[in-house]
C-alpha cells in the first residue's frame, strides 16, 4: 500500500514526482494538490490527476474546503519563497512568510503523521523557523531540518535548498534526516557516482531551430529557440566557453551595457556560459534571459531553450507541461528537482513503511 500524499504550493508537481514516480521513490501516491496558478496546476494534473486544485490556501483551511481535505499520511510543499529569499531586500513585513501558517493546518485537517516544508536557504535562519518549529511541537511533532544540495542528490544542478521534516512523536519513529547523499564532486571517491553534468543531460539535442513549435513530440516540444536582436547576438559570441559579462565587457566594451561597465564588481555568473562537465547553476524562472544568469548554452550563441531548462531540473521529457512559453518557464524555474525530492522521500518512506509492518 502507498502512503497518501498531500502537495501544498504544489507547482507543476516536480516535488510530487520525485515521490511518486516509480523511478524515482514510487512509494506515495497523490491525493490533492493545490497552487493558485492554474496553468501549474493544469501540469499537475496532467501528470498526477484531477485531484489539484487552483485556489488559495487561506480558504481551504475553515468552512466547507477545509471539509474537502481528504486523509493522507504527509504533507509536503514550499510556502513562496520570496519572503526568505536573500533577493528580496523587504523581507520583514512580506506577508508570504506568514503562508506555513495555513500549511500546517491542512496538516492537522489531513491527520498527517510526517511533513516536509521546502524552502530556500534563507528559512533555516529565519524567525519563522522557530515558529514551525514551536507549532509543530504543539501538535506533536518532532522536527530535523537540513540545508541540502541537489546535486549531492542526482540533480543536474547545484541548487541549495532547506528542508524541515516533521513526524508525530508517538506514531512515527524518528527520520533520519538529512538523507544520505547519492552523488559526489570529489574525484578521489570510488564509492558514489560524480554529480550529474551539462554535458550529461542536454548533449544530444540539436541547436534549436523554430521559433515556436506545435505538436511536436518530446523532446522537440520545448526546444524553441528565441530570436536575438544583431546587438544581442554579438554579445553571445563575445562570451567564451565558461565566461561571463566580464568577458564581455573585455571583449567587446562598445557593446557592453553602461551599468555593467560602471559596476565593476558582483556576480560572476550573470550573461555566463554553462560549463559542458559541471552541474548546472540554479534554474530559475528567468532562464531565457542570459542577463539574470549563467544560461548561455556551453558553445551556442544562444541562452538554454525550455527543455533544456526542464532536463537541468531533472525532469525527464515525459513530463507534461501546460501554458504559454512564461508559465511554463515560471513552473520548471519554481520546481523542485525531482531527484532531491527522490531522497526525502526514501528517508521518510524507509520509516513509513517500517510502522506499517508493525502495525500488521
């Protein structure tokens, strides 16, 4: 029997896939989801079923909703994470900090005896963090959390997530958590594979050529390329493999935007180029503007096409999207890799699945 799984803030699904798919965990199985954007949730139940719900979490936790949350074994979910991201400079205040509040009450509505609550970085030394932590106590769960990398984990990129996990004291024995890592940059370990690489997910696809493409079977489905300005093409061809806009601006000064040449420091990945035998950067929403990162491809004077974005993540090309071009950018940038996902839920699985024996 598999354990029943909740997905709050759920996307497009990428965290639930890493539960459910045979090829990754495969020991959950969905019964609701819930986003308040409807194209994510249109992903979600392509790929899951029709048992995701676009709306708002605040109304699902009182009244006739809060009726409608059906048992399940765990939650898991990210609350927007704008408000603990260090690229949001007005945190205090930001009202989706306060969205675990809700989330831990659909915990309580579901009757779940294990939670996990995904994040960036930032909610590990949040004041918040002490508040789910104090709640969760008072309803009787114990909490571990973990700053994970999804690379450590078989994720093609070096995303740097925080996790709390929670289980009922007196139902579930204690989760080992972190989970054990699966992959390895160190080239001296013989025990574990090397992290995944560029090179390993996105090698075998031919330069994009459309501009827009319908009807075409995966993995040609989202790989469209875009269509540079002259200006915006010399700038691509004037980054090297591995550089950045620093190369650029020593390359080609007269072609360089004026803010870039005056701030002389900062970030070295932005208008970067992947590298071929590294995991990829964290994909974010906007990867199809080389100006907010490092997504030129490795040789191509191009940024990453969507399913190269979608490979990086970890997504396989089964994977259905649905939406315009920017929905689908937004769901692959705010996704979980499915591989990391995978290794949370194998931890909690082994513990579940444990109890369950011992109850029969």
């Amino acid at each position: 029997m598999k354990h029943k799984l909740i997905d709050l803030f759920s996307g497009c699904g990428g965290m639930t896939l890493g539960f459910v798919h045979p090829d990754y965990c495969g020991k959950f199985e969905s019964v609701f989801a819930l986003d308040n954007d409807q194209a994510a949730i249109n992903s979600y139940a392509a790929n899951f079923g029709d048992h995701a719900v676009c709306g708002d979490i605040e109304d699902w936790v009182s009244g006739e909703c809060a009726q409608k949350i059906p048992a399940a074994d765990i939650v898991i979910g990210g609350p927007p994470c704008q408000g603990f991201s260090l690229l949001n400079k007005k945190r205090k205040g930001d009202e989706r900090r306060a969205l675990w509040e809700p989330y831990m009450d659909i915990v309580t509505l579901s009757g779940a005896r294990v939670f996990v609550i995904e994040n960036v970085q930032g909610l590990l030394k949040a004041d918040e963090k002490k508040q789910i932590d104090k709640r969760a106590k008072n309803l009787g769960f114990e909490t571990a959390c973990a700053l994970l990398n999804a690379a450590d984990y078989g994720a093609p990129q070096t995303r740097k997530r925080g996790f709390i996990v929670g289980w009922k004291r007196l139902e579930v024995e204690a989760i080992a958590f972190p989970p054990k890592q699966t992959h390895t940059s160190d080239p001296a370990r013989d025990d574990l594979p090397q992290w995944r690489t560029v090179a390993d997910m996105i090698c075998d696809l031919p330069e994009p050529e459309e501009f827009e493409i319908r009807n075409a079977p995966a993995p040609l489905d989202l790989h469209f390329r875009r269509n540079p300005t002259a200006k915006s093409l010399m700038r691509y061809k004037a980054v090297p493999p591995g550089g950045n806009r620093f190369d650029l601006q020593h390359n080609a000064p007269e072609i360089t935007p004026n803010c870039w040449i005056k701030k002389t420091s900062g970030g070295t990945d932005l208008f970067g180029r992947l590298w071929w035998d590294r995991p990829s950067v964290t994909i974010r929403t906007e990867f199809f503007k080389p100006e907010k990162g490092r997504y030129l491809h490795p040789e191509q004077h191009r940024p990453i096409t969507h399913r190269e974005a979608a490979r990086l993540m970890g997504f396989p090309d089964s994977f259905i999207f649905k939406g315009k071009k920017i929905e689908v950018a937004r769901q692959i940038g705010n996704a979980v890799p499915p591989d990391m996902a995978a290794a949370v839920a194998k931890a909690i699985a082994e513990v579940l699945d444990l109890n369950t024996k011992k109850a029969a």
